[in-house]
C-alpha cells in the first residue's frame, strides 16, 4: 500500500521562484491537509481539505495555495517563495471516522 | 480558535522509568477528539494514542495510557517502563468535530536514556 506520497522529498528554490508540492492518497480519505515543521513550532497547518472542491484555511495558509480536484490529490503552491518558507512540509490524510491522520514522508523545502 | 499547548520542550528519563508528558488545549467544544502523535528521528509521524472526549475512560495501548481531564481541559500521556525505541519527538494533537480541522502542539523531546 502506498498510503500518502509526496514528491518532491528534496527542493532548494531561489526567492521568488513557484513551485507546486504534490501529495497523492490511495485510502479515499475525503480529509487532506498540510502542515509545515519548524524547531521549537511543532506542526503548523497551512491548509486542510474535507472533499473534493472544498479547502479551508489553517493556521498559517498565507504564502500558500491549494485545490483540491480530485479526492486523491492536494498539490500545494508557493506562487513566490520567500526564505521564511524553508522548513519540512507534511501532506496528511483522514478517514474523519477516526481522526487518525496517515502522514507522507515529508519534503523539505529550502529558500534561498 | 483552538489551541494546544505542551509546556516541556524536552524531557529526559532512564530506561524502564515511567514519563509522563503534558498537553493542555483550549476548546469552546463538547465534542473532539485528541491524540498523542510521535514522530522518531526518522520523521515518519506514528499515532501512539486516540481519545474521543465523549468517552470518560481513559484510553490505554500497552505501555501508553493518558489521563483525560475534560474540565481541565488536560490530556497527557504516560509511558511506563520506557524504552530506547520511545525516543522521539512527541505532539499532542486537537481534533474538531465541527470542522475536521487538526491541530498540533509544539512537541516534546523524549530521550530515554540507557
């Protein structure tokens, strides 16, 4: 089982530049999020999604874009990096029935 | 807006000691649910522990158990007779039935040391 996949594991980008995380699920999990890890902040949630069409912000989305078109993927955007944007980004996914969110391996994103 | 907060950054104990972690959190909901996450240093992010706060008894896997305090508002975790392997980051999470919505502490640094 694949569970949740994230691409790329690895980036360096340069101030300004875009570039789209990408996070596949093969549960059917209708609840996606990403939450981004820095020392010492713990895991803070950028943007979640409870189904297809529907996102919502979390508690640290500006910077960031998401959609959700399909009920497996929920790439996430940075339109223009910023070095305050360098840090480990993790994709989730939820049954809602549980609660338990399955996490990716995580990417981690250096601007510089 | 819910918050969580774990009020030790780092903690270390001997092996086959008892630890318990601290997780306080801050809800106007009667409904949610809460969980003890930990991520080891290869951070892959493990769930150790799930309590639903309709449920008054306290949730128990193994060597892991927390005492739930609803009116307190206060959700830790104990380890008994630790391990090696129980070294890691651990976070206490907040779940919202309203929203879905999943928030995390900061985390606490376990070391069990041999």
């Amino acid at each position: 089982n694949a569970g949740v996949t994230q691409t790329p594991k690895f980036q360096v980008l340069k101030t300004g530049q875009s570039m789209t995380l990408q996070c596949a699920q093969d549960m059917n999990h209708e609840y996606m999020s990403w939450y981004r890890q820095d020392p010492g902040m713990g895991l803070r949630l950028i943007h979640y999604s409870v189904g297809a069409g529907i996102t919502d912000q979390g508690e640290v989305p500006n910077g960031y874009n998401v959609s959700r078109s399909t009920t497996e993927d929920f790439p996430l955007r940075l339109l223009s990096a910023a070095p305050s944007q360098t840090s480990v980004y993790f994709c989730a996914s939820s049954n809602r029935v549980t609660g338990e969110l399955f996490f990716g391996e995580g990417s981690r994103l250096t601007v510089l | 807006a819910q918050t969580v907060t774990q009020s030790q950054p780092e903690m270390s104990v001997q092996e086959a000691e008892t630890v318990t972690l601290s997780c306080t959190y801050d809800t106007s909901e009667n409904n949610y649910y809460l969980f003890w996450y930990k991520q080891p240093p290869s951070r892959q992010m493990i769930l150790v522990i799930r309590q639903e706060a309709y449920k008054q008894q306290n949730a128990t896997e193994n060597r892991f158990s927390v005492n739930f305090q609803k009116a307190a508002k206060s959700f830790s975790l104990k380890i008994s007779d630790s391990q090696l392997g129980d070294t890691a980051m651990y976070f206490c999470a907040f779940m919202s039935d309203r929203d879905d919505k999943i928030i995390f502490g900061k985390g606490t640094r376990l070391h069990i040391l041999p």
